[in-house]
C-alpha cells in the first residue's frame, strides 16, 4: 500500500513523508528517477524560491534488496538494506523553458552483520557537495541527471533527459521525446530512451546499485537498450482511452566474471536484477514489441479513482551477437 502526509507550514514549504514511490520527468519514462518500483518509505522537502521560478526537492529513503543477510543459516534472516538521498531543482527560465538538475545517491546503512552503518553526510541538504566528497566506491552510487521541457505554444513540446553515470568508462542514459495536442481531449506522444551497458550499476558492490526491490529506479529495463515508444491518450467526459506501441532492442546474458580491469568480483556476486542479469559485454541481443490498449473511467476526479480494462500483447525475439 502506498500513503503520504503532507504539510505546508509556509507558503513556499512543504514536507511529506510516507510509504509511496515518485517520478522526475515530463515523459513515459523517466532516466533519472521513476515509479517502477515498489513502494518505499521517504521524508521529502520542497521549496519554491523567486517567485516559483525555482523549485528545489530534497528527498531521502529506504531501499533494501531481495537478497538476505549472511547472518543465518535459515531462509528469514533480514534483507539487506540501503538508503537514499535524491536533490531535485526545477529552474523555469522562461514561459517557454524549463530544465532541471538532479543527484541521486544510494549509501550503505547497514554492513553484512545486519549492523547499522550510517554516513550522516546522506541527510546533506545541500547539492553537488556529497559527490564531491565521495567517490563511486562499494559503499556509494552516485548518478547526477539534466532534463529540459521546451513548450513550443499550448500544442507542441520538447523534452529531454542526459544522465551520466560512470564519466571513466563512459557510461550514460538518455531521454529525447516529443508531446503533441491537436486538440485539448487528445495527446499524442512519441519518445526514445537509451542507456549504455552497465549503467545505473554499482561495480564496485551490486548489493549497492540503483535499484529497489531489485526493480530498477530509473527504467524499468534498467540497463543495456535502446527503446522506441509511441503513446496515445484520448478522454472523454470521465472515459479515458489510451494505447502504447514500444519496441526495444537490449542485451540478455548470463552473468560472468567481470574484466580484471574493472573489478576482480565472482558471478555469484550479481544477482539478476528484473529480466537483466549483471554482465560486461554482450552475448546475446532480445527485442521486444509490446502493444498495449487500455479504456478507463474515473470514478472520482479528485482521487483519481478509476476502473479499467488492459490488454497487452508482447513479442520477443533473440539473436546472438557477432
């Protein structure tokens, strides 16, 4: 179950805490952090500054893993767990512009005894400083993200994400997408997502990559793809109609030994994370067509309580790589 409180103690304040999951973006997706996952315990602040022009997020969590601690020799020891702490700032240049900056950070909470561990610097406030005082190592993740929105008059929009992860071997995600409103009741969509092998993945320590619930925080093929998407949405009174076509091409492998380069880490020491197993390299491609229809009608507008039907149809191909 997901649930939050939220409290405005001044006009341009706001906290909330609860068990929920959250999205930064303006697209279908999101590269830097999206509500794939299951739901998660947060305290988040939000400040509005210059006249809302700039709005500034603080959020932290915490996450844990479906892999258990090393402490027991039967199946209920504890999961292992980690913590969070995402900045967000929304700048709003112009009426026609919008780009944000984002930092995320996975920690260490607890060591392999199931002790606690904490860094304090986590609860850090202030963006930009934790990555300049630690490094991507087996107790840190760090990924850092630009997105921008350009609305081209009330139908056309332009928006986009870039979100390096790893600068020394090249590692990245990327966003570009384009909204289009021919009219007010419709919306149509296409967008491309992308994400180099071995993003959002801490090498250093698996147990302490970007991920919840082993489900990824960002997109939901986590690493290692290319993704195609085609969206459209229509409403009528409260009856809602929407269709997706998405094609995706991204690697597939068993999970082996990493180059001695790298890190000198065993297999067994990477789990599978979603439909993707931790690799270097590629040995195999999937590619997935996945066409989906859904009808709805909302129940009640200020909830959002609605009932649907959805039908999906997917298709999956392989092919070895040369």
């Amino acid at each position: 179950a997901g649930a939050y409180f939220s409290y405005a103690p001044w006009r341009n304040f706001n906290v909330q805490f609860g068990h929920h999951k959250h999205f930064i973006g303006d697209g279908y997706r999101s590269m830097m952090l999206s509500d794939n996952t299951f739901n998660y315990p947060f305290l988040r602040m939000n400040l509005w500054l210059l006249k809302n022009r700039i709005a500034y997020s603080v959020m932290y969590t915490s996450f844990q893993n479906l892999n258990r601690l090393e402490i027991a020799s039967t199946s209920e020891a504890p999961f292992q767990k980690k913590g969070g702490s995402f900045h967000n700032i929304d700048v709003f240049a112009t009426e026609w512009l919008k780009f944000n900056f984002f930092q995320g950070m996975i920690w260490q909470t607890k060591d392999e005894n199931g002790n606690r561990v904490i860094d304090y610097n986590m609860y850090n406030p202030i963006v930009l400083m934790n990555p300049f005082l630690f490094d991507q190592d087996e107790d840190h993740y760090i990924i850092l993200g630009l997105g921008f929105k350009v609305n081209t008059g009330k139908r056309l929009n332009f928006y986009g994400q870039f979100v390096p992860d790893d600068l020394k071997n090249w590692t990245y995600g990327s966003q570009l997408g384009v909204s289009y409103f021919p009219w007010k009741a419709l919306r149509l969509m296409a967008e491309w997502n992308q994400a180099s092998p071995n993003t959002y993945r801490n090498l250093n320590n698996a147990d302490h990559s970007y991920t919840h619930y082993n489900q990824a925080l960002a997109h939901p093929m986590e690493t290692g793809f290319n993704e195609y998407i085609v969206k459209l949405d229509y409403r009528y009174q409260r009856f809602l109609l929407s269709g997706t076509a998405s094609y995706a091409d991204f690697d597939e492998n068993e999970p082996r030994k990493i180059d001695s380069e790298l890190q000198n880490v065993e297999r067994t020491n990477f789990p599978a994370v979603g439909p993707v197993d931790w690799f270097v390299g590629n040995d195999f491609r999937k590619s997935q067509l996945r066409l989906s229809a859904e009808i709805a009608y909302l129940v009640n507008p200020s909830s959002n309580l609605k009932v649907f039907f959805n039908c999906t149809a997917m298709q999956l191909e392989y092919r070895p790589v040369e």
